[in-house]
C-alpha cells in the first residue's frame, strides 16, 4: 500500500499533532492470556494492509506499508474496579499515534484474574463504526480460536477502487466539480479559523436501556411505523429544544453508511469516509408529528444520496481540507449534535473459552468547536448509548438535562 489518503480520511486525520482516536471497549468473563492475546492482534494486523501502514507526512500525507513495521502494542493495566477502563479510554483519546515504527492500532488490556476489559484503539482516519465491530470480532475469534480464518481484505489503492464498475464521470461533470473545488477553496479561506482543539476537558456521558425498554422502544417503532433511528432523533432534538432553548437549532447530522450503496467496501474493509445527512425538527408539533417529518426527511434523503458520486467528487477538494479542518475547530455549526446508530452489533455473546459480557458503545473526542455527538449500539438485546462533548461548549450537567428529557420523549418509555 502506498497512496494518498482520501479527503473524508484527511479530515478525520486532522493534523499530525492533534490525537483523534476512536476507542472500542469489550468486557469479557474469562481468562485470556498475554500470548493469546498477541496472537489475535498479530492475526488481524496480517488481515488488514491498514495495520501494516504508517503514515507520511506532506501536503497530502499518506499511507505506506512497512514491512518492518511493529506488531500491534498492548498495554497492561491492573483492575481495580468496574470503571478503570473509562479513565484509560479518556487517556488513549488524546494520545498520539506518532511513533512511525508502530501500527495504527493499539490494545489496552484492563485485567484481573476473571474479568477483563480489551480496549481495542484506533486512529479515526482508517475506521468508522463498521470497521470497529469487524476488527473486535475478529480479535475475540483469534482469541478463542487461534486457528480460525478470519479471512484477507487487500484494501483498496485508489477511490476508483471502491466505485461501481459502471460509474462514469462526463468531462461537462469532472469540470464542473474542479470548478466547485475552487469555489470551496476560495470560500473556506474567507471563514473563520483554528489551528488548534478548543480548550476545555472532553467527556462521556453514559447511559443504557435495559431489555424491556429496548423492547418497548423496539415495539413502539413497529406499531407507529418509525424507526428506532427517528424515534432517538426526535428525543434527542426535542430535547436540545426543552433544554437549550433559543440556543438550540433543531438539527442534526447524521452519517449515512456508504456499504449499503457501494458494495466493493465491505464490512471488514477499513475505511473512514461517511456521506452525511441533515434531519432537522419541524417548527411545530408534538414528538410523533416530529418522527414522523424525520422519517420522511431520512427516506427521501438516502433514496437520493449518489454515495458513489459523493466519494468521486470528494477527491476534488483536497485543497480545502486544512481549511475545512480550521473551520471545524473554530465554527459552532447550526446542528445539536452528530448521531449515529451502529444498530444490533454483530458479535457473539459466548465463545468457547469466554463470555462477552458487555460491549461499550464506541467513544471518539472530537477536536471541533462542536464536539457533540449522539452513538448508540445494541448488544445483548440492550440499547447502549454514549453522548459525547466537550465541558466549555457543553457542560456535562446540561448534557445529563438533555439525556433526562429525551428519555422523558419517548413515548415507548414513559408508558413502557
């Protein structure tokens, strides 16, 4: 491998000297061991080229594989109690993957004698949701099976890769995007900028629906005919509203999974690019009026979205994406909150040497002005939700008002 990253990966990789991590975290019932677990993490770095790549530098950096690059490092922490792994989560948000002859992913193993966390860390820049969940499934099959096939992914060398062996971009259209590129350049030069992450210290804030409210929530999107996705959505906004006020926008930026659109990317495939769209709250009605005009939003717009020609066009914008990022850093933006539904996460819950007691929703502290963000996964016929910001642009009392009421919306819970 040795290719430029995209544009959706360059503005996940910010800079060299910013950390934007995304930490996944496994509590499992067991006893595994150091060498089993070097094992597994050797089996899915020979997987994934990503794993045998580090980054270089430039005006677009780069991944190039290293042939003498390291195996994937574990650091060992004794557990004390059921939270240690928060507090080394928040500490592998803001670490650095700047050591070139390493990988980019790391392990933390959170142990006791019966009861480990595995905090699998990677660099947003070559991982969303979906490779998550991949990378960890394969980390427990190894650990449980040495001998398992988990398979190969030769990743891909170009976006050209990735689109439908039909596409075709007219020369009237590959002009025209130069053209908007230009006019993106030129626009982001006239915003405002940062070069550095807002002050102020990130947090999680944790909440969980058991299984009967799962299923309650679950039954009250069949009957009123929205989805679980909407349902949250609308809490989420209405919340913000009830809460925040005049200072509220009503809106909110939900990533779209580009696998349902292109299908050379796989679900084992490492990759970090995610055509977003906007669902925004109508100025009246109640919670049921207000899923109802998010599930028409959403349909329309993904019935719409051209994944194949949004990741074509990107890769005319190169030239924004330091100013993109500046803007990121220094502009609240008009949404609430980024959210994004992993859905039913498809890991198995017991293998045959150990128990996967709970998944943790994946955390990332992103370095934007706006940082919030709305994940929530479900494992084990439970809905896990992770709200995640920074204390100077959200304090967290605020946060746990809008999680308060937005549980308060939802009808399923309130009558459950």
């Amino acid at each position: 491998m040795n290719r430029t990253m995209i544009t959706g990966e360059r503005i996940m990789y910010v800079d060299a000297a910013t950390p934007l991590n995304c930490v996944f975290v496994a509590r499992i019932q067991g006893a595994p061991d150091a060498d089993g677990i070097r094992h597994a993490l050797a089996g899915i770095q020979r997987k994934h080229p990503l794993l045998r790549a580090r980054i270089e530098n430039g005006r677009v950096p780069r991944f190039v594989s290293d042939p003498e690059i390291g195996e994937i490092p574990v650091r060992i922490v004794d557990r004390q109690t059921d939270y240690d792994w928060q507090a080394e989560s928040e500490r592998e948000w803001v670490t650095l993957f700047d050591n070139p002859g390493l990988p980019l992913a790391r392990l933390v193993w959170v142990r006791s004698a019966g009861r480990s966390e595995l905090l699998l860390v990677l660099p947003h820049c070559v991982c969303d949701g979906t490779t998550f969940v991949a990378l960890m499934r394969e980390l427990l099959t190894l650990l449980d099976n040495p001998t398992a096939d988990i398979g190969f992914s030769k990743g891909f060398d170009s976006v050209s890769d990735l689109l439908p062996t039909g596409f075709r971009a007219s020369f009237g259209k590959t002009l025209k995007t130069r053209f908007f590129g230009l006019l993106a350049k030129g626009f982001f030069l006239l915003k405002p900028g940062a070069e550095h992450t807002p002050a102020g210290r990130a947090y999680a804030l944790r909440w969980s629906l058991d299984e009967p409210e799962t299923t309650a929530l679950l039954r009250y999107a069949k009957e009123t005919g929205v989805s679980v996705h909407v349902a949250i959505c609308a809490a989420i906004l209405k919340a913000f509203q009830n809460v925040r006020g005049a200072e509220a926008h009503g809106k909110a930026i939900c990533p779209a999974d580009i696998r349902r659109y292109l299908p050379a990317i796989t679900d084992d495939t490492m990759f970090a690019f995610a055509p977003i769209v906007e669902l925004k709250l109508p100025e009246e009605g109640e919670f049921q009026e207000a899923a109802v005009s998010l599930k028409k939003q959403l349909a329309e717009k993904l019935a719409g979205l051209d994944a194949a020609g949004l990741l074509w066009s990107s890769e005319f914008f190169h030239g924004s994406v330091r100013k993109m990022v500046s803007f990121l850093r220094a502009t609240p933006g008009t949404h609430d909150v980024t959210f994004s539904n992993m859905g039913k996460v498809a890991i198995p819950e017991v293998f045959s040497s150990f128990e996967v007691e709970r998944l943790f929703t994946p955390t990332v502290a992103f370095p934007w002005m706006n940082p919030n963000t709305l994940v929530v996964s479900s494992y084990k016929g439970k809905m896990d939700f992770v709200f995640l910001s920074r204390d100077t642009f959200l304090p967290i009392e605020e946060a746990e008002r809008i999680r308060d009421r937005a549980l308060q919306f939802l009808p399923a819970l309130t009558h459950a």
